[in-house]
C-alpha cells in the first residue's frame, strides 16, 4: 500500500489528474464543491479510476478539511506513479509528510 500526498483544487472546471508538483504532491482538479465531503469523494473516485482500482481500496487517511491531502492507494508507490503516467518519482517515499 501507497500512500500520495495530493494537492487539490475543487471547483474547477473539469475533473483532472495534472501530475506530480516540484513537491512531490500529486496535483487533482475536481468540479465538486469542498461542502459535505463532496470533493473528497470525487478526488478518491477519480484516483481509484485512474489507477484502475476499486474504490474500496483508496482511503483518504489525512487532510479531510485541507486542501492537501494524503490517500492510501492498494498499490506499491512505483506501480501507482506509473499508472499515474507520472514519469517523476513522488518525494516522501517513506510515508505522508
């Protein structure tokens, strides 16, 4: 299991996964307002499609009410950022900063 530290703007104007900043955070773009744990969910739907897995198996761990936040993924860190079609290595490979 992985763990991505993931950066979030909600209210955009698509649903997008845009890569991996100089950070090491993985940038998403969803439509869905940060009210009632809206965007939360749809940033985890949208990890668990990306990374063709079930939903059951993306955790929001950390960072419900932040803008930053950290998902555990049913993936090693490697398989993940490759399905992620990253190309960048994902820093804080020892867990969530």
């Amino acid at each position: 299991m992985a763990r991505l530290t993931v950066r979030v703007t909600p209210r955009a104007g698509r649903d997008g996964i845009d890569g991996f900043d100089e950070a090491g955070a993985l940038r998403v773009r969803v439509r869905a307002a940060p009210a009632d744990g809206a965007a939360n969910a749809a940033v985890a739907a949208l990890l668990a499609k990306a990374l063709g897995l079930p939903g059951r198996q993306v955790a929001l761990v950390q960072g419900a009410a932040s803008r930053v936040k950290v998902f555990e993924v049913g993936l090693p860190l490697e398989e993940a950022a490759a399905r992620l079609g990253a190309g960048i290595e994902p820093a804080g490979k020892a867990g969530p900063r």
